[in-house]
C-alpha cells in the first residue's frame, strides 16, 4: 500500500509540475521540491497507516487474523479510491482557484445537487474521463491488493513484537517529519512566493485532510498567527483615522460607537445593495480588464466610482459577510456559516429594522445555499426571496434563475414596497456569472464563441443589470433610493503572487438618489461599504462597524484586508504586509498598473506585523464571544 501510494503521488505531482513548470521555475529549483514532495507523501501514509498498525496486537492473531486480513485490505482499497480521486480532481480545481484542494473541496461537497450539475452541465468531458479514469486505477489496485490478501500469512509471535515498536516509531517519524517543536504542517512546505507552487509540493489527499482538522479547530484559527493581549490587541485594530473621534462606552461591545450621518435627511433614503456574483475588476475594461461590462462602464458616471475597492475574501459568503455586515476576515470560515453568527449577528438589516424598514433577500437560486437563509433570517431580513418565491422564470439554469428573473423579482419587490408607503432595504444576489455560464439565448452579441464562456456570461449579467437599473430610473422610488452595485469577489483566483492581490480588486458604485457623481481614489475595503450607505442614507445610529466612511473623506489614504487560503494580507496604499501562519510575517509593495506583487528582503516592522496581526485577531475574538451586534 505504502508503495502504490507514494508512486501515485508521485506520479500526480510530476504530471502538475510539469503543466506548471513556466510558474515553478520562476521562482524555484523543480528537484528541491519534488524531494520535498515525497516528504509530505510520507506524511499523508503515516497517517494512513496508523489505525491498522495500533489495531495490530488485537487483531494479528489467532482467529482474529481473517479479519485483520479483510480489514487492511479494506483500509488500503478505500485510501487508495479516495486519494485517487481527489488527485484526479486537482487539475480542475487549480484551473478555477490556482491551488491544490483546500477547505473550499471541503465546503462544497455539502451541496452535492449543485456542485454536481455544476459539473455535468459544464465539464461533462471530464467527469465522466474522470470517472473512468478513477475506475480504471481502482480495478488495477484492487486487483493488487486481493493478491497480496491472500498471500498474507499469519505473524510470527516473536516476530510480531520485535517489528511492531519499530514500524511504530518509524510511522510516528512519517507523521511528524521533523524533530522541531511542532510537527510538519502545510505552512513547512510554503519555501516560494507564489502559492501555487507552495501547494504543488504537498499532495491533495493531504491538503485537504490538513482543512478538514483545521476546521474543528477554527474557533482560534487566527491564533496561527500569532497572538496579542487584548488591550493592544484592541487598540491598533481600532488605530484608524476614521475611527479617532468614535466614543466606544461598552466593554462588552468592543467596537459599538454612534455614527453622525454626513446627509442631513428628513426621511432617510431606501437602500438596493446588487451583489454581483464573481465580477472582479478582470471584466471591467477601466480597471484593466476585458471589455465585457459596457452598461457598468457607463453607469460609473452616475455615482460613485471606486477606483480601489478589494475584496475580503474568494467567496460569495465573504462578500456577503464584509458588504452587508462590515465584518472583517478571518482565517476561518465567512460567518454566513458559523453557529454563533446565526442570530444576534450585526447586518444593515439589524439597524434598518429597527428603523421600520422592510428588508429583504432576493436570490435567484436557493437561498439555503451556503446557509444563506439562515445568516439572514436570523440576523435582521425580514423576507427572503428565492427561486420557489418567483413566478414562472423565464430561463433556469444549474445555479437558479437567470439574472433577468432576478430582476424582474427584485422590481416586482420594490414596487410592492413602495405602493404600500414602507422604507426598504433590498440585497439582491445574481448568480448567471458562474460555472457552467448558462443565460437566455438572444439577449447579447457574443464576446466570443463557443457561447458558454466566462466573457459572456458577464456580459449577459451586465446587460441585465443595465436593464435593471434602466426601469428603476423610471420608478417614483429612484429619487428615494441609493444602489449600491459591487462584486462579491472575482471569479477565478489566480497568479504568481503569494497573495494574489490584483484578483481581490473589483468593481463598486453607489448612485441614485441624490448622489453626485465622482472617483474614489483611495485603496478600499468592502467593509468600508456599509458605514458609508448609511451615512448618505442619512442613518444616525449606534452600530459595531468599524470600516471607513467615505463621506467623511474620500482623499486620504485607504486600507485593504485580504485573506486568501492560509494568508491575511493588510495593503495600506501599495504597501503590504502579510501573515502566514506558522512563519514570520513577509512585506511587499503591490504595483496596481503592472498588477505585480515584489516582496522584500526585509521583514515588516514588529510595529507593522502587529497591526497586521490585531486586524485579523479582533474579528475572531468578537465571533468567539459574540460581541459583534447592537444593544439587546
């Protein structure tokens, strides 16, 4: 077993080093690694091996060895198949991500209805060649290990217990692969700059066995950082210019302060938050991208035009979790899907509600997708729109209805509240711009062929959006309303940088109402996006959010978050520091025009890294003892 593992491994990692090799030799010698790579296999087979080997004295001997038999050869067949299989996934999963498997592998194998049509409308080819593939080897194994059962004879007595310690303690040495303090992790093996490559070295099975007992421990996951008391802690998370003037009076909300609107307002304006799914700055031809997006092009000179805004995070629920509740990111999970965050967890819905305002979600496809309904439900929405809620769809692909269904729900919405005389707050979520690109037929000239490409996909949710915004200009409510449009991330993450920084840049506008049309220069922070709507929105309220107001000041300099796998990176302006878990803190500066991220040779400062580090510690501490809401 040990053997057939390692040569698959092996085989699988020369077979991406060599796909990547343009990646890997820029930035390392390819042999160093692949010898570090047979290290980190030993590491997956030790743990492999250690059930069967502490079951051995129980079941070796007497009657017992039949069983001890159909057990081992049970255990390798089912490591062999699993193994097997997430090897042969890999190469898919780093065209989409540009990294082995990792705690996403693990996410979304809980959605198994979406992931797999996902996967049978958009890349049939290569799950059914995937499958047979996967068949195939695990025939030619099983055939191995059925002969080598029955050839397998009972252990000497004496025998047993001269080799048995000894296989112990060389398993033990597998597993911990050093004679440091701490035992061999993932982080062991991060020797470049470019993430990818990092990954390559490990092998899957292993990565994604290392996510999954990360995990159960992610309650203090942004502890492998480093720690800090929580005084100093809280003051440099909290040590910004915008936050200089903020009175914080209750210690058991940390970051609970009253926020003086900027628009003075005798009814505050209704607010439309349209979160677009992966439309990074990739698409948007004015930050760098494709020309794929023309009707945000020319809204852009209706509103306010973030030049610099960043994601948090890759994810639609890290999106979610910084645009709707200001909420910082972590090493762990998004909080959408963290037990403690589903009820008494800040969103604009809690502070809107309170206020009388109907608040909604409208999704195209199901809303209990990635816990989605229950983040919301419990924490301020009142109603929740989704695919069962919309009457006769036009058009409904793997992933829900397409973005014109969405639309014409959130107008049907909109309408309804303002005939019935009610304030509204309305998150809107598209999802036509995702694997496998599936949209009406007829609606755009096609960026290129064949029809289901990424390119054109946006364009098609472009196009709807332009129509949306078209019809809501038209309706009493405009004059009443601000629109926020913003990505919830961009759609694939990837390049040679150890944080990917050009792939967290994406699109955000704010217009309607009112609203003066100007660039926002500054670096910028999804979580910055909530405490300025409801300063234009002419909301005066207590809330827990700690990002920048952009009415205040849209001139000084910004700040950026960006977690991205194990990585937090803090981006003041272009400069960059960023924390890897487990290791020393690296700097860098970021080059927005060429996109290119040059590290330096120096450390950041004690000073920086703890900045860096009290950035990513406060939102665990206030998840973990579930500060993060208004006064009950």
């Amino acid at each position: 077993m040990t053997i057939m593992i390692l040569l698959l491994l092996s085989v699988s990692r020369i077979g991406l080093f060599v796909w990547q090799y343009d990646r890997i030799s820029a930035v390392a010698s390819v042999w160093p690694l692949l010898i570090q790579g047979v290290r980190a296999d030993l590491i997956l087979v030790g743990l492999w091996l250690v059930i069967p080997l502490l079951l051995a004295p129980f079941l070796t001997a007497g009657k017992w060895f039949s069983v001890w038999r159909w057990f081992c050869y049970g255990w390798a067949l089912m490591g062999l198949t699993l193994f097997i299989f997430v090897e042969l996934s890999t190469p898919q999963f780093i065209l989409q991500y540009d990294i082995r498997p990792n705690r996403l592998y693990i996410e979304y194998l809980k959605y198994p209805e979406e992931v797999f049509s996902t996967l049978w409308q958009g890349f049939r080819a290569m799950l059914l060649g995937g499958i047979a593939v996967t068949a195939l080897l695990i025939w030619c194994a099983n055939t191995l290990l059925q002969r080598v059962r029955l050839r397998t004879e009972p252990y000497q007595k004496k025998t047993f217990w001269l080799t048995w310690p000894v296989l112990l303690v060389v398993v033990f040495g597998m597993i911990r692969s050093t004679t440091e303090h701490r035992p061999a992790n993932p982080a062991l093996f991060a020797v470049t700059s470019d993430a990818l490559v990092n990954s390559l070295v490990i092998n899957s099975p292993y990565s994604v066995l290392y996510a999954i007992y990360s995990l159960k421990h992610e309650a203090n996951s942004s502890e492998i950082y480093g720690k800090l008391p929580f005084d100093e802690m809280l003051a440099l998370a909290l040590d910004w210019p915008w936050l200089k003037q903020a009175v914080f009076t209750d210690p058991g909300l940390p970051t609970l302060h009253y926020s003086q609107a900027t628009a003075k307002r005798a009814k505050p304006l209704n607010l439309v938050i349209i979160l677009e799914e992966s439309l990074g700055a990739t698409f948007v031809e004015s930050l760098g991208g494709v020309a794929v997006t023309p009707e945000l092009e020319k809204l852009k000179h209706d509103g306010w035009w973030f030049e610099q805004m960043y994601a948090t995070g890759t994810r639609s629920v890290r999106g979610i979790e910084a645009v709707v509740s200001g909420f910082m990111p972590t090493p762990a999970q998004s909080v959408v899907k963290l037990s403690l965050a589903q009820q008494n967890f800040y969103t604009l819905g809690s502070t809107l509600s309170q206020q009388g305002y109907n608040t909604s979600f409208i999704y195209g496809g199901e809303a209990h997708f990635d816990n989605m309904r229950s983040y919301f439900t419990g924490n301020g929405i009142e109603q929740v729109i989704d695919l069962p809620q919309m009457d006769n769809p036009v058009f409904v692909g793997s992933w829900g209805a397409s973005d014109e269904d969405l639309f014409t729900a959130a107008s049907k919405h909109l309408d309804e509240m303002h005939q019935h005389q009610r304030p509204f707050f309305s998150l809107v979520f598209s999802s036509s711009n995702h694997t496998p690109f599936e949209f009406p037929d007829g609606r755009i000239d096609l960026h290129e062929q064949p029809k289901q490409t990424v390119n054109n996909a946006v364009k098609y949710a472009d196009y709807s959006l332009g129509k949306f915004i078209a019809h809501a200009r038209q309706q009493p409510y405009w004059q009443n309303t601000l629109f926020l449009i913003v990505a919830d991330h961009d759609n694939r993450v990837y390049g040679n940088n150890l944080v990917p920084v050009e792939k967290f840049h994406i699109p955000a506008l704010i217009l309607g109402a009112d609203v003066i049309p100007k660039r926002i220069k500054p670096v910028a922070s999804q979580i910055d996006l909530a405490p300025t709507l409801l300063s234009l929105m002419g909301i005066n309220a207590q809330t827990p959010l700690i990002g920048r107001d952009f009415s205040h000041d849209d001139i000084s300099p910004g700040r950026a978050l960006m977690q991205f796998d194990q990585y937090f990176a803090l981006m003041e302006q272009q400069q960059l520091t960023i924390l890897r878990p487990q290791q020393n803190a690296v700097s860098g500066v970021y080059d927005p025009v060429g996109k290119k991220l040059t590290l330096s040779d120096q450390a950041p400062s004690a000073t920086q890294t703890k900045r860096a580090l009290a950035q990513v510690l406060l939102p665990s501490y206030l998840y973990r003892q579930q500060q993060y809401h208004l006064v009950n």
